[in-house]
C-alpha cells in the first residue's frame, strides 16, 4: 500500500488539476456558480426545519432546529455530493482511462477534494448560525479534526469501493441514488439520535456515519466530548474498509481500459 | 537504458461479451446457476485475440513506425507500451517517461477556456505545472491559437481542438513519445508543422512510436517500420523496403 501512497504522491499535480477541472466545470454557465455550494445545505435545512421542526416538532434537544439540523447537514451533503460525483468519476472518464497512463484513484480522489472544497464554504454558514442563535462554543470543538479526518477517510474508501465496482455492473449507477437517500434516514441527520430505542441502538451505531455525524454535532453544537472509546472503534473500522477498498480497487484497476 | 521497449511473446485478447457492459442480474444468474448445477464457470465468451505472440526490441533514440490495417493490433501495441493495458502473457518492458497523443480531444475538457485546457491537458500528461509557465508562451505559440484562448473549447472547430492537443505534447519532454494517426485532422499547413516537429523529436536522443497510415509521413519521420497483420507482426525493417513490401502485399490482394 505504500507503494500505492507512492506513486499517488507522483501525481499530486495532476491531481489538483482535476479537482481545478472539477470545480470550474460545476459551476459553470450557472448564475449562481459556487453559491451552489451553500445552497444544497442551506435549502435543505429551510426545508427540514419547516416540515420537521415546525409541523412535526421534532425534538432537538434544547437547540434551535435550524442549527441542529445544519450541523448534520453539513457533514451529511460532503458525504453526498463526494458518492454522488465521484462514483461516476471512473465511467465517466472513460477517453482518459483507455487512452493515457496514471493511477486511477486520482479521478474519484479529484470528486473528493471538491466537495471538502464546498464543504469549507458552506461551514461560513455554520458559523454564521452560532452567531445568529447565540450558541456557546467550548474547546470541544477540537474534536472535529479527527471526526472530520475519519469522515475523509470514509468517503474516500467508500468511493474507492463504488467507482470501481460501477466500471464491472453499470446498474449501480441507479442503485448509488437511492442507496444514498436511504442512509440520509440511517443517519441521524433530522431526529438525534437518542431518539433511537436502546436495544437497536447497538446496531444502529455500526454505521460509522451515524456516529461520525452524530459526534460531530455533539462536539459543535451541544459542546460536549464525543465517546471516545466509541470512536476508536469506528476509526478502526473505517480503516479496514479503507484498507479493503483501496484493494479492491486497485486489483481492477487493471483492468479498467478493458471492460470500460 | 532509458527509452528503450521490448515486447516478448506478447498476448493480448479481449472479451466480447454479448452486451458491452455486464448485467448485474447476469451475473448474479450466472454465480447461483453454478452453485446450483454445480459446474465450473463457464467459458462460453467470445474472445478476440488482439495479438497472438508479439516479440520486438526498440532501442532508445529510435523512430519505429507500425502500419497495417484496422484491427491489425496497432493501437493495442500502444495502449500495451503505456500501461493503459496489460498483457495476457508474455511480457513488455518500458523503461523511461511515456508521452502519448493518442486521441483527438481524449483529456480535454468542453467546458474550460483554451488556456484552462493548455494546463490541464499538460497535467494530464504528466508535466509540472512550472513546466507548463515555462512553455506557455511557445505551446501558444505553436499552436496559432492567441485569439482564441480565452474561449471555451466546445467552440472550436475540429481542427483547433487538434492544434490545441498537439501543440501540448509538442513541448512535453518525454523519452518515449507515442503517436496513434493524428494527423489526419487540421490544415496542410498545421500537418506539415507536426511532421517537423516529429522529426525534430527523433533525430534527438529519443524514442518515437508513430502509428499512421500516411506512409509518406512514416517514410519521412521513422528510421524502421513493421507491418501488423491479424495480430502478427509480419516484417519489421528499413522504411524503404517495408513499405514496398506492404504496398505489394496490398496491390495484389485488391487484385485477387
């Protein structure tokens, strides 16, 4: 695997160019360009708070709706719009794969580094939430580097594991979407998840976006210190399915020009 | 020594499956079918030998032509030199930096100005992008396309999509430069431009594989040439005596 890291590491510029590439073909010809950025989690969390925080009267454990939904959100929409691009990213390149030499991951990789890139934009909103609802801020909030390193390493690996099972059975293509949608309910991202019964809450907690997402607007929003012990676990977890994908991966890679 | 290339034995064949792309219920159908049946998997795919036992030695500094016809397996020799593909047995063996201009507009995006395009296709290709500040101004240059820079790609005429992807792997630096038949786009004026350009490339040090059916250019630019024929390499040798092989073989099978 270092091998790998290696080799990856020859190609970083190639790497930010297509992360570049990926950035300016969004949002181009589109009036509000990177505005988009903010706006999937902006509306989303409009929408949520209207229906769930008004009509349903979800509980939000004492926070405003509208910063206890948009501190799921924001992880919630990297994870999203990371599966949504970057599972195609192999397919979708095809000219480049049979054609021109370079380590594949680089294509799901760039999807990647464009959707962190919009999620530091759309974290100005965050921030403007604490202000505006007057939310305290404690040291816990350091927390979110190693959630957010283990929520990078996730979509990463699970990137790795779609983009290139989509190149062998193209039907994943409609089966990511609804996938995706399906773990949005998995995933604490509208109700806490303390609202989960105890005895299911063991197996709930395996998916390691749940936790992930659910510590991450613990150490935010709510200032208190995620479960450590709990954590680790997760991180553990999260990198053997790194260590899996990244395999997987590379064992087709192979034969991408092939089957493409 | 950097440069060089060296087929042994090559094969290479691809599946031709009866949809182009798997069906997960084909799959899926197919795995419990076994379990069910208990047989062993299958080998009802059709195969295509692209090459049946390749074995050639390229020395560094060298401009080797490949001509023959469709499906002869040229493309596929190429596609085997940069690793895009790997043999069924047999081995290659590369040694030095790749350059390929295989495919008009493979690597360039619609959407990006001409300038986007110039940094991103470099990239593609492996150059820094200090490399690509130095050469801007000659890639531009080359390229006879100042006007039109600025403008997206998915304006431009077939031919400066060509100019623009050329004049990139003009400036590249690599040992081994591979080219699949590019030529056949873009003004008299431009192709003769390239042909200089190639040339200039292989009296250097370098390594040229150049696929083409313009034996005129290949005459120009290789030092030897080799037929591809069904998957064979039928002749390898001098330009000269290649070509007259390969144009007789041609007149007398439009003959029969």
């Amino acid at each position: 695997m270092s091998k790998w890291f290696k080799e990856l590491l020859l190609f970083k510029e190639l790497l930010f160019a297509l992360i570049l590439r990926e950035i300016k073909v969004r949002y181009k010809q589109t009036a509000l360009g990177a505005l988009w950025a903010i706006m999937q989690p902006l509306s989303l969390m409009l929408i949520f708070t209207i229906i769930f925080g008004f009509f349903l009267k979800v509980d939000s454990q004492g926070i405003p709706y509208p910063i206890f939904s948009y501190s799921a959100l924001l992880p919630w929409t990297f994870f999203s719009t990371s599966i949504s691009f970057g599972s195609l990213s192999i397919v979708n390149n095809s000219n480049l794969i049979t054609k021109i030499y370079f380590p594949r991951e680089v294509l799901p990789l760039a999807s990647l580094g464009a959707a962190a890139l919009d999620f530091f934009i759309a974290c100005l909103i965050f921030i403007a939430l604490f202000f505006i609802f007057r939310v305290p801020i404690s040291v816990n909030i350091l927390y979110v580097l190693p959630i957010g390193f283990l929520m990078f390493i996730l979509t990463a690996a699970t990137l790795l594991f779609l983009s290139a099972l989509v190149v062998i059975w193209r039907d994943l293509k409609f089966v990511i979407p609804l996938f995706t949608q399906i773990l949005m309910f998995a995933t604490p991202v509208i109700y806490p998840i303390e609202k989960i019964p105890q005895n299911f809450k063991f197996v709930y907690k395996l998916n390691p976006l749940a936790t992930l997402i659910s510590d991450f607007r613990d150490v935010t929003v709510f200032s208190k210190s995620p479960d450590l012990k709990n954590l680790l676990l997760i991180g553990l977890i999260i990198l053997i399915f790194f260590i899996v994908s990244y395999t997987l991966f590379k064992k087709i890679e192979r034969r991408f020009a092939d089957i493409i | 020594m950097s440069g060089s290339i060296e087929f042994s034995k090559v094969r290479k064949t691809y599946s031709i499956s009866r949809y182009k792309y798997k069906r997960l219920s084909e799959d899926f159908g197919q795995i419990i079918g076994r379990i069910l049946t208990r047989k062993k998997r299958s080998l009802q795919k059709e195969k295509l030998e692209a090459l049946k036992g390749v074995s050639f030695k390229i020395d560094p500094g060298e401009s080797v032509g490949i001509i023959g016809k469709n499906g002869a397996g040229k493309s596929t020799i190429l596609k085997l030199i940069s690793k895009v593909t790997f043999p069924n047995s047999g081995s290659v063996a590369v040694d030095g930096k790749i350059g390929a201009f295989i495919e008009l507009g493979a690597g360039l995006h619609p959407e990006l100005s001409g300038r986007e395009n110039i940094y991103l296709y470099g990239a593609i290709l492996g150059m820094k992008r200090k490399e690509i500040n130095e050469k801007f101004g000659d890639i531009v240059n080359f390229s006879e396309l100042e006007k039109f820079l600025d403008t997206p790609i998915k304006r431009y005429s077939s031919g400066m999509y060509a100019r623009l992807g050329f004049s990139v792997v003009a400036f590249m630096n690599p040992d081994i430069l591979l080219i699949d038949e590019v030529l056949a786009v873009g003004d008299k004026g431009f192709q003769e431009k390239c042909l200089k350009k190639m040339k200039g490339f292989s009296r250097g040090s370098k390594t040229l594989v150049f696929v083409s059916h313009n034996l005129e250019a290949i005459k120009y630019i290789c030092t030897r040439v080799m037929i591809m024929d069904k998957g064979r390499l039928k002749k390898m040798g001098k330009p000269k005596d290649v070509i007259k092989e390969y144009l007789d073989i041609y007149s007398q099978k439009s003959l029969e």
